[in-house]
C-alpha cells in the first residue's frame, strides 16, 4: 500500500515536471527497459532504444519515451523520423547514456546521437557521457586518430526542445543544430575539460527561430558557434568559460554560402575564455554576409579578446593569402558590456578591405585590463558610439 501510495506521488511529480513542455493527455509511455535497455553500463542498449523509437514514432498520438534511472550503454545512434506518426514525441531521461569505452568505436562515426527529418520531439532531462577524453589525449600526441563524433544532434528537424540536458566530455562538438526551424534550448549544461579540442558546446547552422537560455558551458572550444544560414536566433542568460566564447563563424568557409541574419546574445558571463563576441571570417570571397547582430548585457571576467571581428582569418596561410573576405558584416550592437580583458586591447576590428564593416555600434561598454584603461583598434570598420565608451573609441 505504501509503495503503491508512493508509486503514485512519483507518478504525479513526474506528470508535474513534464508540464511545463506541454504534453496531451493521450501521451502512451515507451519504457526503453521493456525493449530490453538494461540500467548496468555494461550491455549495449543501442538496439532497445531504436525499438522504443520505432514504437513511439509508429504510434499516432503524443508518446514519451523514459529512461528510468541508470547508465545506458550506447553506440552510434540515428532517430529517424520520415515516417513518424506521433506529433509530438518526448523522450524523459532520468540516467546517463554512455558512450562505448573504445573511443574508436564512436571516432569513425560523425554522431553518437541523432535525430534526422523529426517534428515534435523534446529531450527532457539526462546527462549523456561521450568519454571523450582518450579522443582528446590521442589527437595531443598527434597520433593517427579518429575525428570523433557530435555528442548530440538535430539535422533538418522542426519543432524541437532540449530542456535540462547535461553533455559531457563530447568526443567533438556537443551539441549540433543543422537545418532545423523552431528549436528551444533550455537550461543545458556542457562540460569539458578547457583544453579539449573541437569540443564547441552548442553549433547553430542554417537554422531559423533557435532559442538558446539559461545554460551553462564550460569546454574546450566555442561555447556556442554560429555558422552560415542562422536567422532569428535568441541567446540569452548563458555562462561561458572555460573556452573560447561566442562565435559567429568561421564565415567565408565555401564559395557560395547563406548568410547570418538577426542574432541577439543578452545577458552573457564570460569567464577566462578566448573571446567574448567574436565575429570570424576567412579571407576569401563568399557570398555570406553577418547582419544585424545585438551583443547586450555582458560580463566579462579576464577575457583575452573581450569584443572581437577578425576577416583575415587563415590558418596556415592555405587557400587564402593575399584574399579578402567577402563577407559584408553589418548592424551590430555591442551595448551594456563591462568587465576585464586579459590582454591590453579589449577591442579589435580587423574588417575586410573589400567591404568594410559598417553601422557598428558601442554603446555603454566598459572593458579594463589590470585595472587601467584597455585599448581598441580598427581597420576597415565604420561605426558610432553611444554613452560611455572604454576603450576609446577608434571607429
Ligand atoms: C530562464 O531562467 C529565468 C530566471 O531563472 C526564468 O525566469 C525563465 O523562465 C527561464 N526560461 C525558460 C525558458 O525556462
Ligand atoms: C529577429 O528574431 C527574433 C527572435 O530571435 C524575432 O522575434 C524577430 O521578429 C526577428 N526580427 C526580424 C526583423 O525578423
Ligand atoms: C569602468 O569600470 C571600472 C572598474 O569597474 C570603474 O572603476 C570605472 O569607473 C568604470 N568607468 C565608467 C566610465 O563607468
């Protein structure tokens, strides 16, 4: 009686938590243990959560996919989601997924999870543990390694959230959102070790109306990056640090590429990473273009390069020495930023000679290093200021 009592008040905060993401009432639950997912960290759950898949997706009403407590071992996995019938798909984690311990298993292939042409799925809750950092310490001897995979991705989907996810140890990249519309990030965590390589937290690519907040990331590389055809993104009360801030770019990658349109970062805390904002081309011609972009309300605490465009962006001096960057960078805001620069210039504009930055604007920024005035420096970039400005302005 008792359990049973208590099974039901478990039952109840779970159909609680699951409010807040708006679930019918007609949802079925798909329990990954019936499929035969086995909680011990050890037996390869990989096919249990493919049948659960399939089961959920065949289904025509609302469906959540749980996973109960434990630790899930996993392989490379793909939902796919052409022929799904159910609306709306959730999938409750309350374990952890593992990735297999041989780095190499995972290391060949581009992803560890995936979900491709789905509509309507949510991940709720759950930590994923790609153990990457065998990967990591290969790729520092310079060995013949594997790439290493994405930890978690969204490719050509709709209408997804991901809400209260911990990713850790990403092979590669955490988390990838590629050709998606309508997608809500809330409350993630990442965390890697500051000296991981390629271990971005979150990627936004050729996306429309992706929302990003209150999260936390802490790795290797960019904390969130932005690459070409990202419109109407929103990031707001996201931490960073260690790492290397927030980027858009690298731009100018290929020939003929979408643009960067209608970006706003708000209320950011960067703490000893790389960058703060930075924007980043290569120096070659491209289609692309960034434009319309709002930098507002950040902190920075000991930030090697606090505010930060870079078109002349070429590693190795392959493919692009004595190019320009075709990309056309304009309408950004960088307002209400204050804190302290690791390195003395706080500012650097360093814009193509071909097409200028231009319409940028400071407003109210207040960057210091070693408790003096930091400096800025331009090249090719027009713009104003606004309020206060520290560094001085040199647009
Ligand atoms: C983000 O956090 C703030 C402050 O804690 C909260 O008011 C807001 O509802 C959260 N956003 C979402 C989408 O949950
Ligand atoms: C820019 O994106 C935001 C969402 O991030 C959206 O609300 C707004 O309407 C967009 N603005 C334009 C001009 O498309
Ligand atoms: C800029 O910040 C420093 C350190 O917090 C402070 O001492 C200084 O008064 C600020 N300057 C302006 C113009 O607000």
């Amino acid at each position: 009686m008792l359990m049973l009592c208590l099974h039901s008040i478990l039952f109840f905060i779970f159909l609680v938590s699951l409010n807040n993401i708006n679930i019918s009432s007609a949802e079925t639950i798909y329990n990954v243990q019936t499929y035969g997912a086995k909680p011990n960290g050890k037996t390869d759950s990989t096919q249990a959560f493919l049948d659960a898949w399939a089961a959920a997706c065949g289904s025509t009403d609302p469906t959540i996919i749980y996973i109960p407590e434990g630790r899930y071992l996993l392989g490379s996995v793909a939902f796919t989601g052409g022929n799904c019938k159910s609306p709306d798909i959730i999938v409750r984690i309350d374990g952890t997924l593992i990735a297999p311990e041989d780095y190499r298993i995972l290391g060949l292939a581009s992803n560890w999870l995936s979900f491709e042409s789905v509509s309507g799925v949510s991940i709720v809750g759950g930590a994923l543990d790609a153990r990457g950092s065998p990967l990591w310490d290969c790729k520092s001897k310079g060995s013949n390694c594997p790439a290493g995979a994405t930890t978690l991705s969204f490719v050509n989907s709709n209408n997804i959230k991901i809400n209260g996810l911990l990713s850790l140890n990403s092979q590669m990249f955490h988390i990838v959102i590629n050709g998606c519309q309508n997608v809500q990030v809330q409350g993630v965590r990442v965390i890697a070790a500051g000296d991981s390589p390629n271990t971005d937290g979150i990627h936004v690519q050729l996306s429309t109306d992706v929302v990003i907040m209150n999260s936390s990331i802490k790795t290797g590389d960019d904390c969130i990056s932005i690459g070409p055809g990202t419109k109407n993104l929103w990031i707001e009360r996201v931490r960073c640090g260690p790492g290397h801030g927030i980027s858009i770019g690298s731009l100018a990658k290929t020939m003929d590429e979408a643009g960067v349109q209608n970006v706003t970062v708000k209320s950011t805390i960067f703490t000893g990473t790389t960058n703060g904002f930075r924007i980043k081309s290569w120096a070659r011609h491209s289609t692309g273009f960034a434009q319309a972009i709002r930098f507002i309300g950040a902190t920075m605490i000991n930030v090697q390069n606090p505010i930060i465009i870079d078109q002349n962006y070429c590693p190795h001096n392959l493919n692009c020495p004595n190019e320009v960057s075709g990309i056309q960078i304009s309408d950004v805001i960088y307002q209400g930023i204050r804190g302290t620069s690791a390195t003395p210039v706080a500012i650097k504009f360093d814009c193509s000679f071909k097409y200028p930055c231009k319409g940028i604007t400071l407003q109210n920024v207040n960057l210091t290093y070693l408790n003096k005035e930091a400096q800025s420096t331009c090249t090719n970039a027009i713009g104003k200021i606004s309020g206060q400005v520290q560094p001085d302005n040199c647009l």
